[in-house]
C-alpha cells in the first residue's frame, strides 16, 4: 500500500529562493518549523512543507513523498524509473523516481 508521506519539497533556484521563503513566511503566514542553511520548513497542515534552496536548479521543482513497507515492490507499481542519483538516502530506506509528467517521488518507508 503507497500512502502520502510527511514532506513536499520546493526545490528553487538562487534567484527565486529567498522570494519563495518571503512569501511563504510573511504573504501565506505559514509558521516556521525549521531552519538551516539551504532550507526552510513550514507547517503545512499535518504535513511540512520544505523550500530548499538549490544552486543547480534553473526553475521550481515540487518533490513528493510517499510512504510504502515495501519501496522495491512500490517502485515496480509506480512504474517510474529508478532516479536515486538525484539527492542521497541518509539513513532512509527508499527509492526516488519521477511521475510521468516529472514531479520527483520519494517512495519510503514511513
């Protein structure tokens, strides 16, 4: 079974990050969970809603996580390809593959 996970992630360019934090922050009102250096979360209803800041980005991206007991078999359903190039797993169990109109997926365990 794949269900929504806990995390949505803007990935945006130099240019456009600090704007997106702004308007995140003082436009949307959303409260401030966390931050580091390249990073910003914000409470997003049950879920946090991550604005990373990433030099190799040329326009927004919008990353999803999904959490299965099983992400071998869940990746195989999906049916997308295997892209765990993109960012490393530290210490998660999973897989990141893409949707077919490009939205990057974390399929994890919870």
């Amino acid at each position: 079974m794949i269900r929504p996970g806990r995390n949505i992630a803007i990935k945006a360019p130099l240019w456009r990050w600090e704007e997106t934090v702004a308007f995140y922050r003082d436009r949307a009102g959303l409260a401030v969970v966390k931050e580091l250096e390249n990073s910003v979360a914000f409470a997003f209803g049950e879920m946090t809603l991550w604005v990373d800041r990433v030099a190799t980005q040329s326009q927004v991206d919008v990353w999803l996580e999904l959490f299965t007991d099983d992400p071998g078999s869940a990746l195989e359903t999906l049916g997308g390809p295997r892209r765990d190039e993109l960012e490393p797993l530290e210490g998660v169990t999973g897989h990141w593959t893409s949707d077919p109109a490009g939205v990057i997926l974390l399929v994890r365990k919870p």
